[in-house]
C-alpha cells in the first residue's frame, strides 16, 4: 500500500509530466512564429487561427473521407504550407519593407479573414477529431503520459533535427539563415528576400498545421480553437527571445510546468496570472529573452 | 424669417432628441422587433447559435399564425463572441440606434455588465440565458428569467444527490474560475451533498487540460466530480479523467452540458453522467411541450438538433406570447412588464413548471430543476421538478 509520501511524490511527478506535455505543445507553436519572424521579422498573430485551417482540414479527410491519421496529418500540413504561401503572397509580399505596425497589423487583419473563411465553409459546429494512438494513457507506476501528447513530444524533437538539418544543409535553408543574421548582406550576395519570404511563410503555415492537427484530438475543433494554444505559444516564442528555436522550446517547456505549477498551488485568484507574471519577471531580468544576446530591439 | 429659422431649428432638436433618446418604445408598424446578443463566434458559438434559432424557429411559427394581437415579431441578432465589452456594445447599439421593443434570449451570464445601462433606458431583458445571480438580486425592474442562479441550481443537484446517493462519497468540485463559479461551489456546498466535498479545483475558460486539477482530484480520493460547464469542456474533462485511470469516478454537471451533442463530444463516456438543467430534455418527445417544439424545428429547421439554449428560447417565446395576448391596446414596454408581472401559472406542456411572476418575482420557475441522467444517447429526467423556493 502506498504511503502518503509515496502518492504525493507520485502525484508531483504527475503534475511535471502534464507540465512538460503541455509546454511542449506551446512550444511547437512558438516554434512556427520564431521561424517565420527570424527570416521576415513579422509577427505573426494571424498563426493560431492559419493552424486552426489545417485541423479542418484533417477532420475533412480522416472523419468525413475515411483516410488514415498520417494521411489526414500530410494532407493538412500541405494545406497549412499553401495557407502560409497564400497569407505569404497576398497580405505581405505587397508590404514587404513596410514598418513592423503595419505588418503586424496586416496579420491581424488576415487572422480576422481567415476566421470568417473558416466559419463560412464549416460554421461554428465543434468536430472531433481521433487521436493518433488509440488507447489510455501509459501508466508508469501511477503517472499517466498521454499518447497524443507523447506523439507531439516525438514529432517536436523529429522537426527540430530536421529544421536544423534543413536550415544548414540545404540552399534554402543556408539563405535563411543568412536573411536572418543579415538581411541587408544577404541581399547583396543575391538572395531573394521574396524567396526566403515564401520559404518562411510556408514552412511556418506546415508547422502551425501540424500543430493544428496535433491539438485537434484535444481541444475538439472548432472556429479559433487554436486561441488559447497560441497565445502561450506567443509567450514561449517571448521568452525564447524570439530568435532561436530552441529558445521556443524551452520558453514553451517553462511555461508549461509553472502553468501547472500554478494552478495546483497557488491561490485561484492569481493563478490564471502567474505564468504570465512569472515570464515577466524573467523578461525584466533578461529583456531579450533566454536565448537572445545583445539589448533587446524595439520592433512595435 | 428669424422666427421661422428658429421654430426649425426647435423642431429639428426635438426631432433628433426623440430619435435618439431610448424610451418608451411603442410596438410601430404592427411589428415588434427584438433584440439578442449572443455568441455566434467563439468557443460557446454552437450554444449562442442553437438560441438564436430557438429564437428564429418561434417568430416564424407565430408569424405564420398571423403572431400575436396583430402583431408580428422580428428579431435583430448580434454576435458578442462571449465577451463582455461586446456584449455590453451590441445591447447599446440595440437600444440606442435601433432602438428594439425589448431584449430577448441573449446568451451568457456576461449580460450582467450591460445591466445599468438596461436598467436606464427602461427596456424589458427577457429571458437572458445565464446564471449569474445579478440578473435576480435586486431584482432589475424589467428584467424576467426562467433559469436560476447558479447558486440555486447547485444547491438543488447538491439536495437531490445529498438524499438519493448512498455510501461513502467524496466530491470534487470543477467550477469556473469566476464569480459564477464561486456561486456554483457555494451552492453545491449548502445542499445536502456539500458535506461529502473535500476538494474545490477551479479551471479558466481558456484552459486547453484540466490534467492538473484531475490530479488533484484524484489525490483527494474522489468519487463523484461536480462540473460547472458547457457540453464541449464536460466531455473533454470526462474523457481525460477516464485516461488518468479515473474509471469509476462518477460524473455530473450543469445545465450547459445537458445538449444532445454532448453525446457526440463525449462518446461512450457520456453514458451514466448526470445533469441538472431548468428545463425538459430537449429531445424527450413523451413532453407534450417538447414534441411541439421538435415539430416546430422539423418544419422550420429541418435536419436542425436543436439543445437546451433553442428550447430556453422557444418556450420563453411563448411565455412572451401569453404576456401579449393578455395586452389590451397598444403593446408598450410598460405593458408588457405589467402583463409579464401578472401571470400566474402558465402551462408550457411541461417543459418548465408552471411558470409564474409577480411585482418582485421575476423568476418565473421559483428556482425549479430538472435531474437529467444520460442514457443511451438520450438525456432522460429522473422523477419531476425538484428544488426552488
């Protein structure tokens, strides 16, 4: 029989696990923004509902067409890459060189058309979508790890490797990177700003569809389902310093375990906030968040 | 001509100020057009959407009747996502620049930031659908509801489960993060269930896992779970809770939750969870009230399932019908409010119980609940109307 110590280490250990699983999804999604905004410096707000596009997507083609889960996951990640390239071509390659403002606010502006696209082609209904692996959570000794979370750990660490080998070993991740560190540099050795731009945008809208698909079985899918996930991911991308993808990673994972951390402990009158006030605190510390070096630049 | 420019420019000012300024609006042009403010986005929309057409689905079958004492019904609707500061907006806009007969069948308790405007402008908010128990005490002059605050409705689950659950029990609470929540654990803890709770874990709306407060329940031992919610988030919780190794912890929530898609949300764990609600399933043909109101969506709606929140909105239109048909003359607000104050015992073939008001009882259902138990893909009353005062 488990003794009291035993259950509440056990029921700690829990708490870290949901933490991670959960920082883990916020991190994904941050990791879609610092990749877009480390090529393009935009700031993407229209990404939660660019995501959102892509489990409808999957729902179409895995519930109402009978496909499998990985074919409903590639199907919707293509999606989220033409979303991205379409977001890419129409809204910001116009305005490309324009101030920070007024891309930011183009995003918003195409968030709010995205949402509107979405609930004319399915409404406002909420859809379910299956999970992954079928099956109870995996019980190690009393502490549960959900398969669908475990699914997004496995894919996050499988996208980093291959974001790392695609960005140093391929051209177009080598132009990237070199649109990242120097802008104005690259240019003069002849890349296209408007083919880094759409590499970004569509590599970005595959990650955020993936997420959104990911999340689906979660969260059921529904207009601006992706809110919630976003606005922690946005978070995570902050604390990251918004120019790494590890720094996302991270950032996501902290902000994970003190979300839990603060809802199991603290007072319910500030634990909605203490996250928030707990990135903020590290913010005041470090402005340019954990990852980034340097002073922090103003860019609204 | 000095006299004239300035008669004009009176005129003019008088004009503009009865144009602008809410008042006592009368029913013009033999059409009464009502205001709703509802969430037609967002996460709720599926809810906000099934009392719009309530709403939708009544006025055209009174309209095809020929409506109510010459009077047919229109309807404004606007969308508030939910959120307050809209919501607060669209009721300003329906009464300030479109200046509707009355409010009617808004959803969500976050009515209550636009109650002082309402209060002065004098226009009747009928039948909100929300919990909130500022829309009862004080009771706002022209403000009517069928649905009682949380409190209330917690604490008659609480009395009903208190006196028909036997053994050892140990309830977690799941409650809104938010004064309604604190009004919902309050209830829950004054009913004869209360003093089998030994844990309260509270969740925001924008909450994506309820992982860490299920932790905490299961830590504390519980049996039963309480949850205050819509139909989406009590099917999410119950399905994360039975993956946590929560298998035979036993489920109950409130009236959002009692919807027929909860069934589809919730799959195979719906069966066996209990709800309590203000009113008859909306999907129990054996309720005269409700087979009406099914033939109504057949012919107007069809292919349409409608939920609770197009029921709320379908049987307060009747009870707005019977107020109209008791008017003599011209239907002013006044009237209305009058009429409204005066019914007693309105029938609605069972889907509320007798409904009645009165000078300082706008609560027409004096508090009463129905027990729900899901079945089989149906919700399914146990016994008749409990609690109320």
């Amino acid at each position: 029989m488990n003794s009291k110590a035993d259950l509440a280490v056990t029921d700690f250990l829990q708490l870290i696990v949901s933490g991670i699983q959960s920082g883990i999804g916020y991190a994904l999604v941050g990791l879609a923004l610092v990749l877009i905004f480390q090529t393009t410096r935009v700031l993407n707000f229209a990404q939660g509902t660019m995501s959102s596009v892509s489990g409808f997507v999957a729902y179409e083609v895995i519930v109402l067409h009978g496909y499998s889960w990985a074919v409903g996951a590639l199907v919707a990640c293509i999606a989220g890459g033409l979303v991205g390239a379409a977001v890419e071509r129409v809204a910001m390659r116009p305005i490309l060189g324009a101030s920070s403002l007024s891309l930011v606010i183009a995003t918003v502006a195409v968030d709010s058309i995205i949402q509107n696209a979405i609930q004319l082609k399915w409404g406002a209904d909420i859809v379910t979508l299956p999970p992954p692996l079928v099956g109870n959570d995996f019980n190690l000794s009393g502490i549960y790890i959900s398969r669908t979370y475990l699914v997004i750990g496995v894919v996050t660490v499988l996208l980093l490797v291959a974001l790392a080998l695609m960005l140093k070993r391929t051209l177009i991740g080598l132009a990237m990177q070199a649109f990242a560190d120097d802008q104005f540099a690259a240019e003069l050795q002849g890349i296209s700003p408007r083919t880094v731009s759409r590499a970004a945008w569509v590599l970005g809208g595959a990650i955020g569809g993936l997420t959104g698909v990911l999340f689906g079985p979660i969260l059921y899918i529904q207009l601006g389902y992706m809110s919630p996930v976003f606005i922690y991911g946005f978070t995570a991308a902050v604390v990251g310093g918004f120019v790494s993808q590890q720094g996302a990673i991270v950032g996501g994972l902290l902000l994970g375990i003190v979300e839990v951390m603060a809802i199991r402990y603290a007072p319910s009158a500030v634990s909605s906030m203490l996250p928030l006030l707990v990135i903020s605190a590290i913010l005041l510390i470090r402005p340019s968040g954990l990852f980034a070096s340097g002073a922090a630049r103003r860019v609204v | 001509m000095g006299s004239y420019y300035k008669f004009a420019a009176v005129a003019s000012a008088v004009a503009i100020l009865a144009l602008v300024t809410p008042g006592s609006a009368k029913a013009a042009d033999k059409t009464i057009t009502f205001g709703m403010s509802a969430p037609l986005t967002g996460g709720v929309a599926t809810q906000g959407i099934d009392a719009l057409k309530g709403s939708q689905v009544f006025i055209k079958y009174l309209n095809d009747k020929g409506g109510v004492n010459g009077y047919k019904w229109d309807l404004i609707a606007q969308d508030d996502a939910l959120d307050p500061q809209k919501t607060l907006a669209n009721i300003q806009y329906l009464i300030s620049q479109k200046n509707v007969f009355a409010l009617w069948g808004s959803f969500g308790s976050q009515q209550v930031v636009a109650l002082p405007f309402i209060a002065r402008s004098k226009t009747p908010f009928l039948f909100v659908y929300g919990i909130n128990a500022a829309f009862h005490n004080p009771v706002p002059p022209t403000t009517f509801m069928i649905i009682p605050p949380a409190f209330d409705e917690e604490k008659a689950m609480s009395d009903f489960l208190g006196n028909h659950l036997t053994g050892d029990r140990v309830f977690g609470l799941l409650p809104l993060n938010n004064s309604t929540g604190e009004e919902f654990t309050s209830g829950f803890k004054a009913g004869a269930a209360g003093k089998w709770v030994k844990s309260v874990q509270p969740f925001e709306t924008t909450t994506t896992t309820w992982q860490t407060q299920l932790v905490a329940l299961r830590a504390a031992g519980v049996t039963d779970v309480m949850i205050h919610g819509a139909d989406a988030w009590t099917a999410k919780i119950i399905g994360e809770a039975k993956r946590l190794g929560m298998q035979n912890v036993k489920f109950y929530a409130n009236t959002s939750t009692a919807t027929p898609k909860f069934f589809q949300l919730a799959g195979e764990n719906a069966q066996g969870t209990m709800a309590v609600t203000f009113s008859s399933p909306p999907d129990d043909e054996s309720v005269p009230g409700v087979a009406k109101f099914l033939a109504a969506f057949a012919k107007y709606e069809p292919g349409y399932n409608p939920g609770t929140a197009a029921l709320h909105n379908w049987v307060t239109g009747l009870i707005i019908e019977e107020a109209m048909k008791n008017i003599s003359g011209e239907i002013t607000q006044e009237k209305l409010v009058d009429a409204l104050e005066r019914m007693k015992d309105f029938g609605s073939g069972d889907i509320l119980p007798p409904v009645s008001f009165s000078k300082d009882k706008h609560l027409g259902t004096a508090g009463k609940v129905r027990v729900l138990e899901a079945r089989d893909g149906r919700w399914k009353a146990i016994g008749g109307w409990v609690g109320g005062k």
